[in-house]
C-alpha cells in the first residue's frame, strides 16, 4: 500500500505482493513493514496500525475497554478461515 500524498508505504514481507520491492523506488518514504506472523497477532497488529495512522498523520483513537474488545472482534473476523488474509498463513 502506497500513500503517495504522505510518503508512506506498507510492505507485508513474505507476502507475494512484496516481490520485487526496491526500496530505491521508494526514496524520502517512510517505509513501514509487517510480517504475516504480526498480522494475526492482534496486539502487534495493533501496534502496527498505530503507527501507519501516525505516519499518516492521523489522531489514534482513546482505546477504550469497548474500542479494543471491537478492535478484537474485528482482528478475530479478519483472521479466522476463509478471512481475505488466510492465504498468508
């Protein structure tokens, strides 16, 4: 994922998506890497995401009791089988 606004890239190592990747293309970014062990971790996913929304520029959200059992939720949804990014297990 590129935010050519921004100057921010995500890169998933491992992923086939990252093939290729030369940084060089990527000069006066701030490159930003996940591994697939850290997606399906949901704390490091957390974390990570924090950091893509600060590169970004965005205010993090006050992470509430409720805001992380939602967040949970979600990871749970996004991670279980037949989830868009089981394919990276």
């Amino acid at each position: 994922m590129v935010w050519e606004d921004q100057k921010v890239v995500v890169r998933i190592l491992g992923d086939a998506s990252d093939e290729g990747f030369d940084p060089r293309n990527f000069e006066g970014y701030q490159i930003l890497s996940l591994t697939p062990e850290q997606m399906f971790d949901p704390v490091a996913m957390e974390e990570f995401n924090d950091r893509v929304a600060v590169a970004l520029g965005m205010e993090l959200p006050k992470k509430t009791d409720e805001w992380r059992r939602r967040n949970r939720e979600l990871h749970r949804m996004l991670t279980e089988p037949c989830s868009p990014f089981e394919a990276l297990r």
